[in-house]
C-alpha cells in the first residue's frame, strides 16, 4: 500500500492523553485514480486485555466501570467488560498480568494470547492484544478495583461464562474487545466438549 498513499500535510490537532492528527493525503484508488483525503486520527497507545477463566466452576472475572465515550453516545449505563489497560512500555502480557492484579485483585495464570486487533481502524490508531487466563479462588490478591490516581473506580463481576455469553447476545454486554473474548471462550468450550464426548 506505501506506493498508494502519499502523505501531503500533517497537522497535530490536540495533544494530551491522546494525540489528534489532521492528515491530508493522495490515496490511489482500485481504478488507479488518485484522491485526496483528509482524515482525523486519534493515537492513545496501544493496550492489552485478558478474561480469566475458572474451568472448575465455569465463571469468568469482569469489571464494570462507567465510560464517559459510551455515556456520549447514549449509553447510560457502566460498562461490564474484560480487564485491559494500556501498554505503558510493558509488553502485552505483562500488562494483561499487571491490569489483572490492579483491576480484578487476582494474579491469573497460563495466559494464553488470542489475537491483536485493531479497535476502530477508521479513527483510531491502538490496537489491544487479547489474552485469556485461568483463574481459581485462590489466585486472589487483593479485592481490586483499579488504582485510585487513574481516576478508576472499578467493580470486579464474577459470572458463569453461560451467562456473559448470553449478555453479549441481549445487550448487557456491549463492548467489542469482551464480545471477542467470551465468544472464543464459548468456541473453545464447544470444542473440548466435541473432542471428549463419547
């Protein structure tokens, strides 16, 4: 794609916890025609985030949080989702591991990563890695809930996986990145029951 687009200008918009860029630039289309373009492009950094899961008892640990971007857009209500935070230099797992222990107050083991998507490619530069994690009582640290000088006021939610995957089905769940998480738990279950059943 790098011989299709041609950068023309470049502008720094807003630059606080996130960077705003007005990008103008000439993009080759399919046809071969050139265009002009101008897009906006919010950077954060990119993120991490993991769904710790109790195969003994067939629960999963959320948080629920308000998120001031979903309450804009309507959405009045805290948002449950996975416990995920930006990379901050560490790498994925690591900060998959650290927002565990800060959010959920529990030191998850055997990580295993899934996939790095980008969140919203059409505005939005991060991407955020995701992990799912095993858990049991025992892992427990701490009773969570973020850390108080990030402005985090974080509620742990412990359910049974059936029950997150029917709140991504009727709307109780609403948020991408633990949409993904849960729907590849469920796959997973789906398969070991498949491989085992007699």
């Amino acid at each position: 794609m790098k011989d299709r687009v041609r950068i023309t200008s470049a502008e720094t918009l807003y630059k606080g916890w996130s960077t705003l860029k007005k990008v103008v630039l000439d993009y080759r289309r399919n046809d071969g025609q050139w265009e002009s373009q101008t897009r906006e492009v919010t950077d954060h950094g990119h993120g991490a985030a993991v769904l710790p899961y109790d195969p003994d008892r067939g629960t999963v640990l959320l948080v629920r949080q308000f998120r001031y971007a979903a309450f804009e857009a309507g959405h009045v209500e805290p948002l449950i989702e996975v416990c995920a935070g930006l990379l901050d230099g560490d790498g994925p797992e690591e900060c998959a591991r650290r927002e565990a222990e800060e959010e959920l107050g529990y030191r998850p083991t055997d990580f295993r990563f899934l996939s790095n998507p980008f969140m919203s490619p059409g505005s939005l530069t991060e991407r955020v890695a995701l992990f799912t994690a095993r858990y049991t009582p025992a892992d427990k640290v701490s009773e969570g809930g973020g850390k108080a000088d990030e402005t985090e006021d974080i509620e742990i939610v412990e359910m049974a996986l059936n029950d997150a995957y029917a709140a991504t089905q009727d709307g109780r769940i609403i948020d991408a990145k633990t949409i993904i998480l849960v729907q590849h738990l469920m796959l997973e279950q789906y398969r070991w029951r498949k491989r085992t059943k007699p």
